[in-house]
C-alpha cells in the first residue's frame, strides 16, 4: 500500500468518524440541551459538518479526481464547527471540536496531496 493511499485511508475514517460524533452531538446533546446548543446557526454548521465529512469520505472512497476540492471544503467547514462548538463549550462540545480539528488536518492534508500530484 502506498503512503498515500494510507493517508487516504486514513482521512475517509477521520471523516467518517467526525460525521458520526457530530451527529451523535448534535441529535442527542445539543437538541436536548436547546438554549445556545440549539441555535440555528450552530444547527445548520453542525448538519454542513456531517454532510461535507460523508461526501468528501465518499469522493475519496472512490478515487475521485475531484477529492482533493471536496477535502478543502470539508476542512474549512470541520474547523468552523470546531470554532462552534468551542464558544458553546462543555465536555460533549469539547469532544466534538476536537475531532472537528483532526478531520480539518487530515482533510487539509489530503488537498495539498492532491494538488501537488
């Protein structure tokens, strides 16, 4: 296995990862908190978050030539969430952002890859 398709390999399971912690944050804290939790804005970055991991995970699962873009997005989108879920605060939120910041590494890592090839 080349280094790069381990570096894949990698990212997709960070992304995977990431959507699945925000999710759980999202439906089964931050919901049931409501308040500030609750707020649409982080609402809406937490779901942008799920969605940009899923298809960027996708698009990598798949070789796609454009994963390189997708991974950008994903890592500008991950650590804005990350930004949320910080000023919110608290161990669940903390959790969240952290993973958030690993996936927005890995994805930062995967479109500098893709474009130095």
């Amino acid at each position: 296995m080349h280094n790069s398709d381990r570096r894949m390999e990698d990212c997709i399971k960070q992304c995977q990862e990431c959507s699945d912690v925000c999710q759980d944050t999202l439906y089964n804290h931050c919901l049931e908190m409501g308040g500030e939790h609750a707020e649409a804005q982080h609402v809406k970055l937490m779901t942008d978050c799920i969605q940009a991991c899923v298809t960027a995970a996708e698009f990598m699962s798949r070789n796609s030539p454009h994963h390189g873009a997708l991974c950008a997005a994903c890592a500008e989108i991950c650590e804005a969430c990350a930004e949320s879920c910080d000023r919110i605060g608290g161990k669940e939120m903390d959790r969240c952002a952290e993973v958030c910041r690993s996936c927005a590494e890995s994805c930062r890592e995967m479109s500098k890859m893709k474009k130095a090839a």
